[in-house]
C-alpha cells in the first residue's frame, strides 16, 4: 500500500513538472449545441480549440447521439 500511494505521488509530481517544463495548451474558443428532435433524439456536439505553446492550432470534435428506449 505504501508503495502505491510513493507511486501515485511520484506520477503527479512528475505530471506537473512535465506541464510546466512543456507548457500548456491554451483553450481558444468551446462551443456545446445540444438539439432535441420530434422522436426524442437527442444530439450532442461538443467543438474544442486549442492552441499549442509552438503555435499549432488544433479542432476536436465530439458528436453524441442518444435514442430514447421505447416503452414495453
């Protein structure tokens, strides 16, 4: 058990100095739509921008689809 908690302190002791040695992303811009249609579908989109310490720009995308259960 001992070992584990020297483990978990080491990773985020690390975690933190890597991210400050590296730097950051910086969020951009996040957007979230959620639409509902006339069956009960329910549409999630989700869009993230980030902007990488060297100037690189990148776009993620999440879309979810969730379909209601029908009734017995």
């Amino acid at each position: 058990m001992k070992n584990l908690m020297n483990s978990c302190v080491l990773i985020l002791a690390l975690t933190g100095i890597t991210c400050c040695l590296s730097g950051c992303d910086r969020e951009v811009s996040h957007t979230e739509k959620t639409t509902v249609k006339d069956d009960g579908t329910v549409k999630h989109k989700e869009t993230t921008i980030k902007q990488a310490p060297d100037g690189t720009v990148t776009k993620e995308e999440s879309t979810t689809n969730v379909k209601p259960v029908p009734p017995p």
